[in-house]
C-alpha cells in the first residue's frame, strides 16, 4: 500500500483540471498602485469601495456613489488614466 500511495496521488494530480495561480491585484502589471487607483475612482465620485481587482495592465474598482448607485472605475495601470466609469440608474 505505501509503494502504490506515490503512484495514487501523481495519478489524481494529472487527472484534476490546471487552474491558473490566483492573480494578487498588488502586482499588477503597472507602476500605478492599487492605493493610487482607489485615489483616482474617489476622485472620479465612488464613496464606498467594495471590490479593487486588477487585470494585466488595468485596475478595476467597483463600488458605490454618493446617490448609492452602482459603479465601476476602469483605470490604466500604467498611467493612472481614467478608462472608463460605469454607472447603474
């Protein structure tokens, strides 16, 4: 049984599909940093902030306005620009 124990667990790490490693929004690809990017969608009118995630070269930050409406500040990682910023009526 201890001989097969190797063979067994190789065996179910093949079989389990590959996830990709979980990106941390702190290294994003970019000078810009996340503390920066919350700055800048404040500035850009969100009161509360209730998710900060960064995708490759863009930092995307959801959250609430003044008006408690839902929106989403797209902003460069590289440059601090502002991308986008969405809005729900």
């Amino acid at each position: 049984m201890i001989r097969t124990l190797p063979a067994a667990l190789l065996a179910f790490s093949l079989i389990l599909p590959a996830f990709p490693a979980a990106a941390d929004d702190d290294t994003c690809r970019g000078p810009f940093t996340r503390a920066q990017a919350e700055d800048v969608a404040r500035g850009a009118g969100m009161v509360r902030i209730t998710d900060v995630d960064c995708d490759d070269d863009e930092w995307e930050i959801e959250g609430r306005d003044a008006q408690d409406r839902e929106m989403e500040v797209e902003i460069s990682a590289l440059d601090g620009r502002v991308l986008e910023i969405e809005r729900d009526d």
